[in-house]
C-alpha cells in the first residue's frame, strides 16, 4: 500500500501540483480511508520528503555503480548522463515533482536534499576534474560551471522529452555526450 | 501601481509560490485594497499570465534585435547565452516564476505562452543551422537536440545562479559559450 500511495501521488502532485493535491485527493483515487493514509505518513509533507528521498538516492546509488566501474572520464560521463535521462525516462513524473515542489520540504529535510544533490554534483565534478587529470580533456575547463552546464542540460529534458517520441533516452544521450565532449565547432 | 503589483507578485509568487500567494497577501504587501488590485487584473490568473507575457516577450525581442545585427553565428550563439543570463541576473525571481509556475495558467494561455516558446527555441536552431550551413559548425549535428542542450544548460542557471557570487553573468556565458563551441575533449 506504502508503494501505491506513493505512486499515486507523483501523479497527483506531478499533474496537479502539491500544494493543489490533498490528502482527501489521494486516498479517493486509491479507494482507501485517510486512515490508511496516516499509517505510513504522518503527513503530506512527510510523502513529499520520502518521494524527493527515493528519487536522489536512487541517482546516488547509480552514480556510485559508475564510479564502480573503473573506466575513462568519457565513458563515466556518458554513463551519468545515460542513467540521469533513463531515470527521466521511467520516472517522469518524479522529475517534475522533485525539482518543482522541492519549495514545500521543510527546511530540515530541504537541507538534506540539498546535502545530497550537492554530493551528486561534486561527483560530476571528479569525473571532470579526473579527466583532465589523464588528459583527456582540456586542460583550461572551469569544472564547477561546466559541471552545472551538463547537469542543467539533461536535468531540463524532462521539459520536454517524451519516451513515446522519435529519439529514446539513448539517442538523446548519445547526441548530448557527443556535444558535449566535441562541441559545436567544425574543425 | 500596476508596475507595482507586478513586482510585488513576482517576489511573493517567486518565494512562497503562487497557490499559495492571495491576492489579500499582495494588497496587503503594497498597503492598497482589493478594489486596486481588480482595476488592473480580473484575477492573479491574469496576472500570473501577464508576468509571464513579459518574461518571454522581453527574451524575444532582445532575440530579434541578435539577429538584425548581422554578426557570425558563434557570436549570435553567444548574444543568445547572454541575453538569457543577463535575464536571469535581472530577474530571477520572474524566472523562478516563469518556468515553476506555468501549470496555473489556463489552457488558452499556456498555449499563447508555449507557442512564443517554440518561436525562441526555434530562433535557436536557425543560429545553429545557420552555423552549419556556413561551415563554422559541425556538419553532422543535431540541431533540434543541441539547441534543447543548450537551452537547458543556459535556463537551468536560475536554480543555482547567485549574482553576488564569485562569477558574474558574462564570465559564465563566456564558460558557457567556450564549453559549448569547443566542447570538454582535450584536441
């Protein structure tokens, strides 16, 4: 039932909004009492810091899969920037919820998310900042920014991407890693 | 007063969101009475969508004028960027506004709103085609994907970009634009 109210609430929340989506809202759509509900929340906010958990711990966990994985710098970008868009692609709605109702966390479980966005963040950074290191990329890269520049980029797919469209995740990301390792320059 | 209003709003829309802004929070903000705020705007809908009407009608324009100067398209490429982050160093709050809020607008006119989107974005991808046909940009990219990249990239900066801080608007375009032309690979 945990897993049920949560998926449904993504939804909820995902197209209506959280602050818009009662508690009333989501124990209808499940048929179930608030009763129910209050078993495994304590509140809505509660649900909204367990969603904002699941979606970022999950990412961290795949990002330490990668780092596992003793490859180059290219081929551990490609695998960030892969598994941010496969997440976007399976968990759409989670996307939306996450960097769009992060404003109603309170404020100690905003910092906690923060804590683990900025850890996910500096991962990015590593990677860059051990490429450059082997030397295969430049030497001049402000990693901090172009860290924030790739992270912005595939972050804002779930904008726009949608997994029925012409390119899946794949495709998306290969044309990503492809941009963002050669630019758009003609040599 | 109307500029005063809409200021205002922005500020507590931006901070506290806007379901949960009244149009009693914002009158009372300014020290005026409801009657005040009716004679501008039939309701915060309206005024939700004449905030957005000038976030994207202000980034169009300055788009405009890019292209009437008949520059080179790395240098239209980097008066985009920039636009876009002296937009943001301006008004961050309209931002956080413009592309949190959007779901509250009506149908009819998140549609208005969508389609002067798609005409930016699609300015995009003729800087970018334009590039490639030229032979200053790569002939085998992708444009529709580079310029949602690119976007991405320059639009996300208003959840971490801090005007007070070490780097202003024009350094980060500058790491930007250096990123996106010639990309992380060591040559």
């Amino acid at each position: 039932m945990k897993e049920k109210i949560i998926e449904v609430s993504i939804d909820l929340f995902g197209h209506n909004g959280f602050t818009e989506t009662s508690i009333q809202d989501i124990v209808e759509e499940l048929g179930v009492t608030k009763g129910t509900f209050y078993y495994y929340f304590k509140s809505k906010e509660e649900l909204l810091m367990e969603i904002h958990l699941r979606y970022i711990d999950e990412l961290l966990q795949n990002q330490d899969e990668v780092f596992i994985k003793n490859t180059k710098s290219e081929q551990k970008l490609y695998d960030i920037v892969y598994m941010i868009m496969k997440h976007i692609e399976g968990h759409g709605q989670s996307a939306r919820v996450f960097f769009r109702e992060m404003q109603h966390l309170n404020e100690e479980h905003l910092k906690d998310i923060f804590k683990k966005r900025d850890l996910f963040r500096q991962n990015l950074n590593k990677v860059i900042q051990e490429g450059i290191d082997t030397g295969e990329f430049r030497q001049d890269l402000n990693v901090e920014i172009v860290a924030l520049a790739i992270l912005g980029a595939v972050n804002w797919s779930y904008h726009w991407f949608d997994p029925k469209g012409k390119l899946d995740e794949k495709a998306v990301s290969t044309i990503y890693i492809d941009f963002m390792l050669n630019g758009l320059k003609a040599t």
